[in-house]
C-alpha cells in the first residue's frame, strides 16, 4: 500500500465520527444518571449517620434506665432493712 492510498473513504470516516459522537452521547448520559445515583447514595448515607446517632442516644437513655432500676433494686432491700431495725427499737425502747 503506499502512501497516496487511502484507508477509508470520506463517507465511512464521516459515519464513524458519527457513531463515535453517538457513543460520547450515551456516555454523558451515563455519567449524569451516575451522578444523580452518587448524590441520592451521598444522601442515604448522611440520614442513616443521623439515625445511627439517634439509636445511640436511645440506647444510652435505656442503659441508664436500667442502670437505676438495678440501683432501686440494689439499695431498695437496704433501706428496708434500715427502716424495719428503726421500727423495731422503736418498738422495744418507747
């Protein structure tokens, strides 16, 4: 082949270029669906750090929830005891 010879005519460098701006078209369309599905991801994840701060919060007021009720328990018995003696040398010195 030499030099002066052409490999493709006009017309078929003219239809590539238009098949190859076509697939740039189908592209663009491609990176802006990409980028709605990365903004609505980036969204998902910016309400669930905010849910996961809110189960935090309501675990920790569980946690001390508990925590009391196991002290009312704890202590409770206790002060019983306290009273009942009270009452008891009440009863035996008035």
């Amino acid at each position: 082949m030499t030099e002066q010879e052409q490999w493709y005519t006009n017309k078929q460098l003219f239809e590539q270029i238009l098949s190859i701006q076509d697939d740039f078209k189908d592209l663009r369309s491609d990176m802006k669906e990409t980028r709605t599905m990365i903004k609505q991801y980036n969204g998902l994840r910016e309400e669930i750090g905010e849910l996961e701060k809110k189960v935090a919060a309501m675990q920790k007021v569980e946690e001390g929830k508990s925590k009391v009720g196991k002290a009312v328990l704890n202590w409770g018995g206790l002060i019983i005891g306290i009273l009942g003696l009270a009452a008891a040398f009440l009863k035996v010195f008035i």
